[in-house]
C-alpha cells in the first residue's frame, strides 16, 4: 500500500509515476489538514516524510523507518518477517 501527501494537484503525477514503477497496489492521497492524517497511521510519526512501517496480520506496528529506506536494509527485515 502506498500512502502520498503530496498535494491534491498532485495526484496526476503521482499515479503516472506508480505506474511507471509497475506499483499496482492501491494508493491514497491523504488530504489536509495532515496532523490528524498522521496521528491516526502513527502516533509516533512527527510528520517527517518519507517513513516507511511495517505492519503484521494483526495491524500491530513491528517496524518505522523514519526517512529514506534502502532495499538493501528493508529486504531482510521483510524476509525474516515472513519466515
């Protein structure tokens, strides 16, 4: 799932650049005002971007990066999640 606040006017560039990447899943677009937006993904998201979660079958959190995530770095924890 992909979850953009980019602005509204936005929403064009966005879905062409999901479906450049081949991203099919669904997408939203959060609209403003953000704060309560974020409260409700996570209350300890700042409201910095990008952030990335990980949630588990039961909608509990296991794992926030906040900022950029590589592959590299996201890969194994995904792998070992799904061990």
């Amino acid at each position: 799932m992909l979850v953009s606040v980019d602005e509204p006017e936005d929403q064009t560039r966005l879905a062409k650049i999901t479906s450049d990447l081949g991203f099919t899943p669904p997408t939203w677009v959060a609209t403003q005002p953000l704060s309560e937006f974020k409260w409700a993904i996570d209350q300890i998201w700042k409201g910095n971007i990008p952030i990335t979660l990980l949630y588990d079958v039961q909608g509990k959190r296991r794992f926030f990066w906040d900022g950029p995530v590589e592959a590299a770095e996201l890969i194994p924890v995904i792998e070992d999640f799904l061990a």
